[in-house]
C-alpha cells in the first residue's frame, strides 16, 4: 500500500519485472534490468520489484520454475502490483498459467514494446507498421481472450458461443493484416521511389540503439526540432533535412527508429518503409551510447538487426556518442581502442563535431571515382554540376575546350553522358580510351 501512496492519487501501474537468462544469453549482471526499467517507465508503469533466474532451458508451463513462481506471487502482493513484465517472449499458455496465478496481467517483452510503439506512432505510416505487428502478435493468442466462454458447451455438431466468436475474430483479423500488409506494400513502393528520387544529393542516415542520442545529433547538426527525450523509441518516423557539411556541401540527412536487443521480427518486418531510408542511403552513422555499460552488447545488437534488414554491408560509421557522460575518459579510450576507426563525440555538447563531420566527408568519399573529362569551354552548366556534386580537382582550358580533373559518386556519371562530353578514368593515356564515352550502365 505504501508504493500506491507515494504514486499520487493519479498514478502509474505498479509493475514486477522479471528475467529469465539462458545460456546462450549475456547480460550486464551489475544492472540486469536497466533496459527492462527503460522500456516500462517510457510505457507508463512504475516498476516495484524485479526477479531474476538462470536457467538451462524455460520451463513449458510457465518460463520460471515453480519455485520462482511462488516467490513472484508473493512480491505481486505485497507490492499490490498490477502487472508482471516479462524480459523474454512467452507463449499463449505460460502468459495464461501465469495470470492465473499471481492474479494480475501479464506482459512479455514483445507486448511490451508494441505497446510503447502504438503510443509513440504518430504518422498514419508508422500507425500501419503497429498496428500489423500487433495483430501478427495477437492472433495466436486470441483464445485466451475468450476464456470466460470456455464452459459453454453445445450438443455434437454444435460448437460453443466461445468457439464461434473465436472464429469469426479470427476471420476479421487474418483479413485486417492482409489489408494493411497490401497498404504497407504500395507506401514501401512509394517509399521506394521518394528516396531513390533524391540521387542529385548523398544521402546519409542515422542509425542506432534507441536512446543513443540521434535525434540530438540531428537537431545539433541541421536545427531540425526533432523531438529529443531520454526515453525508449521517442523517434519512430524517419525524418530528412539538409545537413550543411563542412568541406563538402550538402547531404541529405535522415533520423530513423532506434533498435533494441530482440527487436520483435514482426515489428523490423512492418517497418521496411520507414527504414527505406537507411536501405538506400549513401552512408550510415551509427551512433552508439558511450556512456552505457552494455554500449559493446547494444553496438552488437543494431548491426544484427541491420542484417536481418539486409544492409549490414553498407558503408558504416561507428560514432560514439555522449562521451562527456562517460564515466571516465578511459572508458571512452577503451572504446575506441576496440574500435580504432569511431569517431567520439557530444551531441549535447558539441565535442567532437569538427573532426565527426571530417569523417564523414572522407567516408563519403571513398565511393568516389576519379575520371578525366573533356567538354566544351562554353558548357557552364556542367561545370556549375560537377562543382555542385563532385569534387573539382583541376581544369586547364586549350582553345575551346576544358579539362577537367574530379572525383564524382559513379552514378552521377551516367547523368553527364552527351555527345559533346568525353569521359575517360584518371589515368588512362591511350588515343582509343581518351576518346571513349562511358555508357551509363559501365559507370553506375
């Protein structure tokens, strides 16, 4: 009674979380349930205990063993807890076996974190995304919601109300996730071609655990006003400006949705349209929490979701963000001990920023192709292209004609081919090769 006292008259469910580790699992064993407290505060409940077992493989009724579960029912009530929160995914059945026993609902991690989604979603996009991960989740675990009609019976051939209404629920919602999986088809194709129409800019994305500090970085880098809190998934829809970088010109700039460990499939599935634009950015940054004592567990799980994605390959830039909350600066050089090519910095600060966007202009750079090229002094307009998106080493002027020395990103090239324009890679001497014109499907 006395936590229900401190939370006001107008308070937060009580909450008892519980994790189960297995051994294939690695955990921080000084705060085993940081990211758990982290996801339950952002969803609303004010946590007032916690449980902890190791075990070789979960237990089918009901994940812990019977031990646990008598001392979870005791902490339910002496806390006059109204849930229990789960820090692994459990099935229909061990989700039932539980509420029956502690008396209070029970959420896994999934459910969980589908539910701070749903009331962080805010476009009608990322409000599709939610909605099918929730119905994917739900749909196995519709029976247990009519439970309180399992005692109805009929005579033979003849089925319970329960049982009808099971199926009928079942028919509409197998029919509202095939709907939005056609709906979000058709915004990922327009998706698709929105940012595949953006190739007269570099494209670079923000990538990372949630709660890295993107949005930050973002706000820091283009004055954005992209909403900045330290809480769980505060950022679910991807947002571009332009970034001025120093050195290099314009790039466009894009703040995606944070990972976590065991982000459900269901919901990086649902999410492939909001993620467009890392898929097809030029460069990711991924910014990881430097001052977190699990920062090597989370920079592991953001690149397994990137694979379960498909773009693990692309080119990537580890920042190590929040290094003026660090404990120590000898964390910080730890860190990049093991990761030799990070780069530190502070978005709240500004630490760093100088040689972050130096960085960033090299690692665009590597993509780039260096190539001779011979027009007309009278063509301005390419000049005034390659200036805009390349980078113009040298021109040396001969009569009526230019020569130009640049490095440019390979599918620019395809978009300068004319007939009044010679194209030849930096280096190549030969009559035959100088005088040939690249078609574009060699240079894209």
């Amino acid at each position: 009674m006395q936590d229900r006292e401190r939370a006001g008259s107008v308070r937060s469910e009580l909450a008892v979380l519980v994790r189960v580790v297995l051994p294939d699992q690695s955990f921080d064993s000084e705060h085993p349930f940081a990211e758990l407290e982290g996801l339950a505060k952002t969803a609303g409940a004010n946590v007032v205990g916690t449980l902890l077992q190791r075990r070789e493989i979960p237990e089918n009724a009901t994940y812990i063993g019977s031990g646990k579960v008598d001392e979870l029912v005791h902490l339910v009530e002496h806390h006059a807890a109204d849930m229990v929160i789960f820090d692994n995914d459990l099935s229909p059945a061990q989700t039932r076996n539980l509420e029956m026993a502690t008396k209070v609902k029970v959420l896994d991690r999934t459910e969980l974190i589908l539910d701070i989604f749903a009331s962080n979603a805010q476009t009608h996009e990322s409000r599709l995304a939610v909605e099918l991960a929730q119905l994917e989740y739900s749909l196995p675990r519709l029976k247990r919601m009519w439970t309180h009609l399992s005692r109805i019976k009929a005579g033979v051939g003849m089925r319970g109300p329960g049982e009808k209404q099971l199926e009928v629920d079942r028919r509409l919602v197998e029919k509202r996730i095939h709907d939005l999986r056609e709906e979000l088809k058709r915004v990922e194709q327009r998706k698709e071609r929105m940012v595949a129409a953006r190739h007269d800019s570099m494209t670079v994305s923000l990538v990372g655990y949630t709660n890295a500090g993107k949005s930050t970085l973002m706000n820091r880098l283009t004055g954005a006003g992209v909403k900045a809190q330290d809480k769980l998934f505060a950022t679910l829809d991807t947002r571009t400006r332009r970034w001025q970088l120093p050195n290099w010109g314009p790039v466009l700039l894009s703040d995606t949705v944070g990972f976590i460990r065991d982000l459900p499939h269901s919901l990086v599935a649902s999410f492939k349209a909001t993620l467009e634009e890392a898929r097809q950015a030029d460069l990711l940054l991924h910014v990881a929490d430097a001052s977190n004592p699990a920062v090597l567990e989370q920079i592991s799980a953001v690149y397994t979701v990137l694979e379960e994605l498909g773009i693990e390959a692309k080119d990537t830039l580890l920042v190590l963000n929040k290094i003026d909350r660090a404990p120590s600066p000898a964390v910080v050089n730890a860190l990049m001990s093991r990761y030799p090519n990070a780069t530190p910095i502070s978005a709240a600060t500004g630490a760093g920023l100088e040689a972050f966007a130096q960085a960033v202009s090299d690692a665009l750079s590597r993509s780039f192709v260096d190539v001779d090229i011979e027009t007309g002094v009278d063509n301005g307009r390419l000049m005034a292209f390659l200036a805009a998106h390349g980078e113009v080493l040298s021109q040396r002027y001969a009569d009526t004609k230019v020569f130009i020395h640049c490095r440019i990103p390979p599918r620019h090239l395809g978009r300068i081919q004319d007939a009044s324009v010679i194209i030849r890679r930096h280096g190549e001497s030969s009559p035959a090769e100088a005088a040939e014109i690249l078609p574009l499907e060699d240079v894209a």
